[in-house]
C-alpha cells in the first residue's frame, strides 16, 4: 500500500474546513473577534484612551461598550448624553469608577445653560451619585426676592425676561419662596460647590463650572472573552 493512502484528499479536507468554518464562524478559542476593534487604542482629548464600559461615537461600534456611555469627542472637548441633554466631561477616574460632568456654556450668553428638567437615571445605567454629590433647588419662573439675591442666575424661560430663576443651596429657603415660582428642579453638584454658594466664596456660575461627579459600575465580564 502506498503512503499517500494514508492521507485524505484534498476535497475531504475542504470539507472540513467548511464545516468548521460554518460551525465557529466568529469564536475561536473563545474569543469573539467581532470585539477586535474595540481592542485598538482610541483616545478622546485630554481624556487620553478610552476604555470600557465607555466607547467613542464615530470611532468605535457601539457593543465597544454601554449604549448609555458613549463619548462624543471634538479635538479636546467630550461629551455625554445623560437625559435629557448632553454634558463635558471632564474626567474619567477608571479606579474610582467616577466621571466627572459639567454642564455647557449657551455661547450666545457665556453663562452656563441651566437646568430645565430633572436628570433621569435609567435603572438599567447603573448610574448614581458619589457622597461628595449634593443637590440643589433651581427655581424658574420666580418674581424678584430679595432674600434669595445672592442666588439668582440669568436663565431665559419662555422669553420671559420679567422672571428670575435662582439656584438654591438652603433646603429650607428653597421650600420658602417654591411657591412663588413657576416650577423647580433638582440640581447635582460637588458638596463644595454648594458650601461656597452657602458662605457666599463662590458664585453660581462658578459653582456650576465645578461641575459634579457621577459612579458608574459595571458587574458585567468583559466583553468578546467568554
């Protein structure tokens, strides 16, 4: 008998490599190489690289991470879209597991846009507040009052040039005169911010520029390793 007995043919070992081929079309090894592309280096300004649960809109597909934590980047400037608008971001701490967020300038104004509608945390974001986050009242649509001067911001609501809105760090003031308003919001900002608003150090609007921090966690594996 002849060696090349021995060996199959080459259609039966075409065969096989189409059948492996139909059976693992994309794990070998269980690795999913659907996930290779979000293994390149991609960087968003001075936030360096970006790495999971996070991923870069335009740069990266969207399963690189969260649907709910993708960054939008132009030159230095990220963004995020936490609803119901977009912020800055200005930091990602990965060991903390904390992002720090600040609201955007109108550049009509130069003031920073005010806050019409409660931030929504979506359960399924796994998104909270560090301890050093505390909120603020906002209240829109007020007549003057004097007492809450050292409060007031300019925001424009329903081009009512008449109204005042004030960004209130007391609890007990804001539940004084929130019936003299025509409706109020809850603001998130850094527990420092709200004691300089408190002892009068620091303005609103830069209390605002501070911005504030949000946690993310994640108890998902990592993706595209199974």
């Amino acid at each position: 008998m002849r060696l090349k007995d021995f060996f199959p043919s080459s259609f039966v070992i075409s065969l096989f490599i189409s059948i492996l081929s139909q059976a693992f079309p994309k794990y070998v090894c269980g690795i999913d190489f659907r996930y290779a592309a979000c293994n390149s280096s991609v960087e968003c300004g001075r936030l360096g690289k970006i790495e999971y649960p996070f991923w870069v809109k335009g740069s990266q597909p969207q399963y690189c991470g969260r649907p709910w934590f993708g960054l939008g980047c132009r030159e230095d400037t990220a963004t995020i879209f936490i609803f119901p608008e977009f912020f800055h971001v200005i930091s990602i701490d990965k060991r903390a597991q904390t992002l720090k967020i600040a609201r955007f300038y109108e550049p009509s104004t130069g003031n920073i846009t005010c806050p019409y509608l409660n931030i929504t945390k979506d359960s399924n974001t796994t998104v909270s507040y560090p301890s050093d986050v505390t909120m603020i009242t906002v209240l829109h649509n007020c007549p003057l009052i004097k007492d809450l001067s050292t409060y007031e911001y300019p925001c424009s609501i329903a081009n009512n040039n008449q109204s005042y809105s004030y960004f209130v760090a007391k609890e007990y003031l804001a539940n004084r005169f929130i019936s003299r308003c025509g409706y109020s919001v809850l603001l998130p900002v850094l527990g420092s911010a709200a004691e300089g608003l408190i002892n009068r150090s620091l303005g609103v609007g830069e209390a605002l520029r501070k911005g504030f921090e949000i946690r993310q966690t994640t108890n998902e594996t990592v993706r595209g390793v199974h």
